[in-house]
C-alpha cells in the first residue's frame, strides 16, 4: 500500500493574495478585506515584497477597542511585522504546524525563488480541505524561541 502524495501548499492557497500598502488606512483596509470576505491582509511595499500581515483581529483589537479613528491609524500601524510564512512547495502538514504552533491564522504563501507572495493559506483553508489537520492547527505548544 502506497502512501499519498502530501499535498503542497501552492495546492489549497487563496489566489490572488489579497495586497495593500502600509500608508493606506485601516478604513480602507477594512472595506478590502469585506468586498473580498477575507480575514486578513497582505501588506506589501512598491517592490511587492512582503512587510507585513494585518488580520480582522488586528482591527479590532488595535482600532476598534481602543476607540481610534480608522480613517487617520495607517496599516503600518497595526500589521504583524516580519510575519511567518511558507514557500508554495511547503507541504500542508508543515504549515498546520506552524500555525499550531505559533498560534497563527493566515500565511503568506512565498515563490521559493523570488520571494514574492503568491498566495494566502487560513486555518479555515486547511480545516475545510484537510481536517485531519485540526489538531496540529489548534495546538497551542511552545514554539521554539531564538
């Protein structure tokens, strides 16, 4: 009996990423992540290469908690910076891990070679496409600290 190829990445990601620039305002992107029913946001520089991430839970926790203007906090402001993230060749099984282990719930899916984000994979993703995976996605263990 033969094992199954793992399934990679690059074959469950979200496509295109959904991308801002961090001088836009959270209001703006806000009104990106609803026209698209997506839960995070890529955020990127003039050259395309990833700076950061901001998530739904960005929002609410940094701006609408704290009672600031969405239309004046820049993205810049609230984005995770330097955000975890996997190359499309990742297998699924290694990303799950990752965001069990970090506690995360979106990455930047990476070309290995130009390190451009082409691709978004969720928790969500993973659950709906390979549930088996929800013990590693929701395991909140202690990531190796450097």
């Amino acid at each position: 009996m033969s094992e199954e190829p793992e399934t990679l990445c690059e074959e469950v990601m979200s496509t295109p990423p959904i991308k801002a620039m961090p001088v836009q305002s959270v209001l703006e992107g806000a009104k990106i992540m609803a026209e698209n029913n997506i839960g995070s946001l890529i955020i990127v520089d003039e050259q395309d290469s990833l700076l950061g991430i901001v998530t739904k839970t960005d929002i609410i926790v940094n701006v609408v908690a704290k009672g600031l203007d969405a239309s004046k906090v820049k993205l810049a402001d609230i984005m995770s910076k330097n955000p975890y993230y996997v190359f499309r060749n990742t297998t699924l099984r290694e990303a799950a891990e990752m965001m069990g282990s970090y506690n995360i719930g979106h990455l930047p899916v990476l070309d290995p070679e130009t390190y451009k984000v082409v691709g978004v994979i969720s928790k969500r993703d993973i659950i709906r496409l390979a549930p088996h995976y929800i013990d590693l996605v929701y395991y909140v263990g202690k990531a190796n600290q450097v």
